[in-house]
C-alpha cells in the first residue's frame, strides 16, 4: 500500500497596501492571502494572484516565488503553515484538479467580484474564475483531511485557518533565500495599463456571469 503523502496550506501576512487596508477591516487579522504548496522547502506556492506586483488587475493561476512576498525593504514574511495528510486517492484528485487549471490557465479568470464581496455574500461562483481562497478551499475539500461543513467557494482565509487549526505544521517568518526571482514581477506598470486590464477582467466576468455559473470542480 502506498503511503500517505501530505499537502501544504501556506497563509501568507502579504506586504501590499490591499492587505494592509483587509487588516484593517477585519481587525487586524494578519494573513491576507493563501496558497498551496506541495513539498516542505516552500519555495513553490501554487495560488490565484496578481502576475505582476504593480498590476492588481493581471491575475489568474500563479506558481510564485517567496521573493512575490519579501521585496523592497521587506525581507522576510510571515508564513502560517498546514499539513494536511491525504492518501493516494486525494493525491490524485488534487494533481488532476491543480494540472488541469495550470494546462487550461488562459481560460481561468481571477474571480475578483467573489473575493471584494466575502465580507457580506461569502462567496459564489463564476464560470472558470478563481482567487486565492477558492482555489486552496478547494484543495482542501479534494484532500479528504477535513470534511467542509458549506461549500468550498464559500470558505474566507480566516475560517480556513480555524478549520485547519488541528494540522498546524509550523508559523514563523520565512526570508527569500534558496528562490529564483519571478521574471518581471516588479516591473512598474503604467496607470494607462492597469485600466485596460481592470476593464479587460471585468468584462469577461460580466460576460461569464450573464451566462450563469457552475461549479468547474465537478467536471474533472
């Protein structure tokens, strides 16, 4: 019989001026951001997210880097950790769902409506759309480790921390080192760029709300 492996889910303290204002909203809670990780160097963070630092509105399916989060004058970050054990079967699911948005991640949209309005709809689905906590919530559902008392999509980063508390692996900071820099992360970005890009997105998410969503999990 194969042995249990295990998946990472990996709450980040991000350093953006978004998630200053998030912890002002919700109190001064510290993590403002989610990912997935698969081996336990963390240098591999799988996630929904913006592709470049300066440009909030390019976003979709992201491999990122720790130097994503320690730039600037920051160089280190506040990760807190999950280890969630999941047997062969999980495992499968998990790689089927995570190679499937990666091979298919220009179809996939940043579901931004979804992530602005959690404080007071607690989510919903758009066709082909995620952001970061539906994309982990999601993991952890295919994991099997916990059993998900609402729906995935409905899960914010905070209620996923306390759902997880029982596999808490490990919560510290985490400098940049032994990471190879995102290419053009950092670059600025033009004003003139990012309101083509904010009105791009949220086109296509009219367009795909119009149409009406579903839930793309169950068709893998």
């Amino acid at each position: 019989m194969k042995k249990d492996s295990y998946i990472y889910i990996v709450l980040v303290k991000a350093h953006t001026g978004l998630a200053r204002v998030a912890r002002v909203l919700t109190g001064g809670y510290e993590y403002s951001h989610i990912a997935v990780c698969r081996e336990d160097r963390f240098v591999d963070f799988i996630t929904f997210s913006r592709r470049r630092h300066y440009a909030p509105f390019d976003a979709g399916f992201m491999h990122e880097t720790r130097d994503c989060y320690c730039f600037g004058k920051y160089d280190r970050v506040k990760l807190k950790i999950f280890k969630l054990p999941v047997d062969w079967q999980g495992e499968r699911k998990i790689n089927r769902f995570i190679s499937h948005v990666e091979q298919h991640q220009e179809h996939y949209l940043f579901n931004l409506y979804a992530m602005l309005t959690m404080p007071f709809l607690h989510g919903f689905v758009i066709d082909g759309a995620h952001n970061c906590m539906s994309f982990a919530a999601k993991v952890v559902e295919l994991s099997g480790a916990v059993r998900l008392a609402k729906p995935y999509y409905r899960y914010s980063i905070r209620e996923l921390d306390e759902l997880l508390k029982p596999y808490l692996y490990t919560e510290r900071y985490f400098g940049d080192k032994e990471t190879l820099a995102t290419q053009r992360y950092m670059d600025k970005v033009p004003l003139g760029e990012n309101i083509r890009m904010f009105l791009c997105l949220n086109g296509k998410l009219l367009r795909r709300m119009m149409k009406g969503g579903c839930d793309e999990g169950s068709h893998i």
